[in-house]
C-alpha cells in the first residue's frame, strides 16, 4: 500500500523537476525593410504578443554607391539568408547572413543581377534565385551558391512588356512572371534539379486591357491564386489547377476604396499564414484594403479599406497573423496594425520612423 505522505512527497519531486528544468526558448520574430534611397535594410526586433517594434540595426549595403527605383527582398527557405536586389548600376544581388540568436545582418557579398529588377524570390529549395525586370521587359535565373552569394545569371529570358514578380509555385514545378504592359502573366515549368526554365505558352494568362498585373501569391491551400492590378486596381481571384500549372478566373473586384476617384496605383497584397483574410496596398488612395476568404471556394467579401503611409508599396504579415506592418516610400515611416482574428479589421498600434523610400518589408521568425 502506497501512503499519502510518499505521494506528496513524490509529486513535490516532480513539481520541483519541471520548475527547475530548462524551458524551451520561444521563436523570435524580425521585421526587415528595404529603403531604397538609403540603400540599407532597417532591422526591427517585433513582439508578436505586442506588436511591438524595436530597432536593432541599419544594415548598409556594400559597394553601392547611387540609390535604385526600389529595393526587393527576400529571405531564404531556411532562414539563413536574405538578399537585396540593387536596382542601380552596377545591378547587384547583396546578400546577408542572418544571425539566428538576434535577427542582426551580416553581409556575405554581392552577385550580379541581369538587370534592374523590380522583384526578386527564392524557388522552394533555396538553391535559385528568380527575378524580374520592369525596365528590360525579362526574367532571369541566378544560382545561389553554398555561401548564399549569387552566381552569374544562368538564364536570361525576354518576355512582354514590364515584368514585375517572378514567383515559383507551391511544388515548385512551375514559376509565373507578370507582365504589367502586356497585360498577361507568363507561365515556365521548372526544374530545380538543373535549376531550368521551360517557356510554356498554354500557362499564359491574358487579364483585362490596361489593367497592369502586378503581384501575385498563392492561398496556403495551394487551390487559389490572387493577382492585383496596377493600373486599375483590380484583385482577380483564380482558381488554380497544381498538376497542370493553369489559372481559371473566378472573381474579381476593386480594391479602391468607396468614394474614391482619384488614378487607381495599386501595390502589395498578402494573406495571413491561415489563409482566412486577404490585404492589399494602393498607393492612388493610400490606403490598406481588407477582404475576408471562403474557405471552400477562394472568393473575397470586401472588409473595407483604413488609411496608410503615403505611398504604400510595400507591407507583411507577421508569421503568427495577428499583425501588419505597412511601409510609405513618400513618407519614411512604417505603421504597425493589429488584425482583428474574428472580423480581419485592421487597427493602428504604432508608427516608426525606417530609412529614405521604403518600399519592402519581410518578417522572419527565427528559433
């Protein structure tokens, strides 16, 4: 028989045991953005209870000495590096080590880019880099070496007018390049074991006249792909066929907001991680634009629209999707909102000051 008094004692021990073992660390989470006259990246500690920003550094680029039209960025699969694209002469992929314990940059070196590119991403692997040329109406591979430092383009593609993002599909097998003066969005197969791209014209998406396709990204289901218009402001839901790479259009409305009469600019657009609420930038209004998702059919019922920084090209969901932070490229400054988790409205928290045009912001949630 077992007495109470052992009982205790042993629960005491165990109580005891759990207090004094060590807890595992929580992730960390960074925001970084990209100023383009400044020609650095701002680095933010964030605080994904809060909100919270907390700058931690201003990460200059090396070697670049005229400021480009925008600074792209993005973050490799496995969190190590992020590059910058340089759109000034000569055109650079500036690449930096992120350092895992406190987000801070470390500069790796720079790699050639075919031209100015207005969008560069990562293929799903890490070992690729993708990008878009506006002014030189193309696309381009880079491989990415061991040391997270791009190669000279391997490849080097004209395409329609304006080419604007250059993304890979969720599997990978495929990667779509708008065409903002062509009015059309390009489709490749890929394959990333000889890093190759394979011109496909049945893929080609036709949108309407002067509409101006912008960017794109893919619901977290992989079933859905939502494209924003630059020149009409148009956010076109689609739905998406994985096995053979085709776009079919099932809805599309307007992401200005109601009154407005102004010359439409839209920008930016991205879902939070869940995939129930949908945001995008226009830069004409100045204003964020909120739109909750039907889960089974990808559709889009408008929230309505809150004021921003002025000129607002660029913004993020932070990787838990309570918050956004958006950037102005007129207005120096990027604002923190919090995302209502039942309704997806936005509300402001806080403003801080970056470096000169803004223009991109990536959030990284480091162990």
């Amino acid at each position: 028989m077992i007495r109470s008094g052992t009982i205790m004692a042993a629960t005491f021990v165990l109580a005891a045991a759990a207090t004094l073992a060590p807890r595992a660390a929580s992730a960390e989470t960074y925001a970084y953005v990209g100023n383009a006259d400044s020609n650095d990246i701002s680095v933010f500690k964030f605080d994904a209870m809060t909100g919270e920003m907390v700058p931690v550094q201003t990460a200059a680029f090396v070697g670049v000495e005229k400021p480009g039209s925008s600074t792209p960025l993005a973050v490799s699969p496995d969190k190590t590096v992020l590059i910058a694209g340089v759109r000034a002469q000569p055109y650079l992929a500036e690449s930096f080590a992120i350092d895992a314990k406190t987000g801070q940059l470390s500069h790796l070196g720079n790699g050639p880019l075919a031209d100015s590119m207005a969008n560069i991403a990562f293929d799903r692997t890490g070992k690729v880099l993708f990008s878009a040329s506006y002014g030189g109406n193309k696309v381009a591979v880079n491989p990415v070496q061991a040391s997270g430092v791009v190669a000279a383009p391997s490849q080097v593609i004209p395409t329609g007018l304006n080419a604007h993002a250059f993304l890979p599909s969720p599997d990978n097998r495929f990667v779509f390049a708008t065409n903002l003066g062509s009015d059309q969005v390009l489709g490749f197969a890929f394959d990333a074991a000889t890093g190759t791209l394979t011109a496909k014209e049945a893929l080609t998406v036709k949108t309407p006249e002067k509409s101006g396709p912008r960017h794109f990204i893919f619901h977290p289901n992989g079933k859905f792909i939502y494209l924003l218009h630059e020149l009409n402001a148009d956010l076109a839901v689609y739905g998406y066929d994985a096995d053979k790479g085709l776009w079919s259009e099932q809805q599309r409305l307007t992401t200005l907001p109601a009154g407005f009469t102004g010359k439409p600019w839209a920008a930016d657009l991205h879902l939070t991680p869940d995939g129930q609420f949908l945001y995008a930038s226009e830069r004409g209004s100045n204003t964020l634009a909120a739109f909750k998702v039907d889960a089974a059919s990808g559709r889009l019922t408008s929230i309505g629209s809150v004021p921003t920084e002025t000129q607002p090209r660029g913004f993020a969901i932070d990787p838990g999707g309570r918050y956004l932070a958006a950037v102005g490229e007129v207005s120096n400054g990027m604002t923190v909102y919090r995302i209502d988790a039942a309704s997806g409205a936005l509300e402001k928290i806080k403003s801080y000051a970056v470096g000169k045009k803004p223009n991109w912001v990536e959030f990284v949630s480091l162990p």
